[in-house]
C-alpha cells in the first residue's frame, strides 16, 4: 500500500479499519472481464456471528469505511458486515478496459451473504451507489432460497435519476470525453476534502478525512473515477425496473435521507415514497432526519443506528435528541 504523500505515517483510523478486516478471491461473471482473473475483495465483520446480522454496502467514490460510526453503535448487539466492490476501498481497483458493473456487485454481493456469511436472514442497509447494487440484489434474491432479507433501509442516493442534482464535477468525470482527461489529475485528498466541504452537515475530523482520502488512493484509486462513475449510466438505463421491482417486492423497506442533501435531495425520495413504496402492499417506513446531508451515517449515525434497530423490533425513541435535530415520518 502507497502511503498518502502528505503524510509519514498511514492515518490510523484506515490501518484499524484494513486490519480489522479480511480479503476474498471473487471473479466477475461478466464475459469481458473474465480475463482479468479473481479479484481481491475486502470484507469486515464485527459482532458476535450468532447474533442478527446487517449488511452495509457503500456507495460512490468511497467505501465500507462510511460505516466506522455504525459498526461501532451496533456491533455489541448484531453481527455487522460489510464489504468494498471492485473499484472501490480496498478492494481491487482493475483499469485497461475491466467493466464495473452494478449487476455484477449485485452477484456479489449476493455471494458474500450466502458464501462468505452463510448467514440466514438479515437486514440490507444501503447508501447511495449502493442503494442500485441493493436494488439490483432484489431480482438475484427472488430467484433463490439461501437467505431472507428481512428489511431493506435506503439511506440517501440518487434511485431516481430525473431529479438528481449531479455536480458539475461528477458532469465532467463520467462524460466520456473529458472524463478520461480529468481522472488522471484526481487525488484521495481532492475527492476526500470535496466530500467533507459538500456532503457532511456535520464535518468530519482531519483524521477521518485523512483516512478516507487514504483509502481513495489505494492502487490508484483517483485514476480510475471515470471508469467507476459510469454507474450512473446503468443506473439510468434500468432504475425504473429497479424500482418496479422494489414496488413488488414483499421485503420490508424504509427510506432514511437527509434533508439536508443538495446531490441526492428529498425530491428524490419524495418521489420514490409517493410511486413506488407508498402505493405497495409489503410494509414501508420514510423517515427524514434534519441536519443530515447525503452522508447521513456519518452526520447523524446515533439517529440512523436506533432506525435500524427498530426494523428488527427493538423498541426506540429520541428523547435525548432535540426537537428541530429529530427524526420525523413523512406519510403523504
């Protein structure tokens, strides 16, 4: 691993998260990629393996890190899992022509919960690119019989591309003409520290942005944003399929965005809760929470954590959190 040039030493937040967790071999099932071999996948669990188990899966540009401040609230309780796509965190980083695929960390995912896990039932918590690698993960999911998902939680993303806020920088990264030019110049520190400055109502502390940048430059990883933000384009070509089939399905799903959010705004939930999760028979939650922007687990994880725990059951409130910071339950 390349240390960050600005530093001496590895941030140490990116060294526990890497050795607290563990590495797979998976290979693509795309045909185009199959000559690039197995790649290395990165994984963490913490928790007791017994216990209910959450699976988290990231979203674009940035990894299984995001979710340092939920593992730390739910693992005492659950059996927490996460795991870094290709392209992405730790995980191999592949360049020359390998294609990232949405369908395909659909397939893996869906091999790193009945493979690698072997777990039986569990709740699906989803952010951003990932909310499309969960949604995608719902056709896998009823044609098999290894696992159930008992409750998926959509936390802020673009599902609905029409009324997405793209910005100007995300504009030139995935155009495939200015694209190619400008990945060559992206930094972890460049994208960590946009990050910080325009997705966090809360900011993060220098050593978490540290980190995060870190871990965007493992193998390179600013030179390969064109090729990992093409996700967007199949987003677009199949998210009304998607949300078909999530309007269909009978997991029980939950919205959880932050209001705060300019990228991926409310627009976008309003429009998936009223057309697709409002109109279903299977049960559905829409929960906003005030002063969170897209990186809602960071912002605001004690709120996200206590929404997740009530989808297995648990009882929960927001005594302790003031009046304009709390959670409320959009019905119309």
């Amino acid at each position: 691993m390349n240390k960050n040039e600005d530093n001496f030493t590895e941030p140490k937040l990116a060294r526990q998260w890497l050795n607290s967790g563990r590495f797979f071999r998976w290979t693509s099932a795309l045909a185009e990629n199959k000559s690039f071999g197995e790649l290395n996948i990165f994984s963490i669990q913490r928790g007791d393996a017994t216990k209910p188990p959450i699976v988290m899966i990231h979203g674009y540009p940035t990894s299984s890190f995001d979710f340092m401040e939920l593992f730390d609230l739910l693992s005492m309780d659950y059996f927490v899992c996460a795991l870094d796509t290709p392209g992405y965190g730790f995980s191999d980083k592949r360049r020359n022509g390998y294609t990232y695929s949405l369908e395909d960390d659909a397939r893996l995912v869906n091999y790193y919960i009945a493979e690698v896990l072997n777990v039986k039932k569990l709740t699906l918590v989803t952010h951003d690119k990932g909310n499309s690698v969960g949604l995608a993960l719902l056709n896998l999911y009823k044609k098999q019989d290894r696992y159930a998902i008992g409750h998926l939680i959509l936390t802020n993303g673009n599902i609905y591309l029409p009324l997405a806020n793209l910005t100007r920088f995300q504009k030139i990264l995935l155009n495939r003409l200015t694209g190619p030019v400008a990945t060559k110049f992206v930094t972890g520190k460049t994208l960590a520290n946009g990050l910080n400055r325009t997705t966090h109502a809360i900011k993060e502390s220098p050593e978490k942005v540290r980190s995060n940048a870190f871990i965007l430059d493992y193998q390179n990883g600013g030179h390969i944003q064109h090729d990992i933000i093409q996700y967007l384009n199949q987003r677009k070509q199949y998210e009304v399929h998607w949300l078909e089939n999530l309007r269909d399905s009978d997991v029980p799903t939950t919205l959880v965005w932050g209001e705060d959010d300019r990228i991926a705004s409310t627009k976008v939930s309003d429009y998936v809760w009223a057309n697709y999760l409002k109109v279903r028979s299977a049960q559905s939650n829409y929960w906003i929470i005030p002063t969170a922007n897209h990186y809602v687990q960071n912002d605001r994880p004690e709120i996200l954590s206590k929404l997740i725990r009530q989808s297995f059951g648990e009882r929960v409130d927001f005594q302790e959190i003031s009046e304009e910071e709390k959670p409320y339950r959009k019905l119309s």
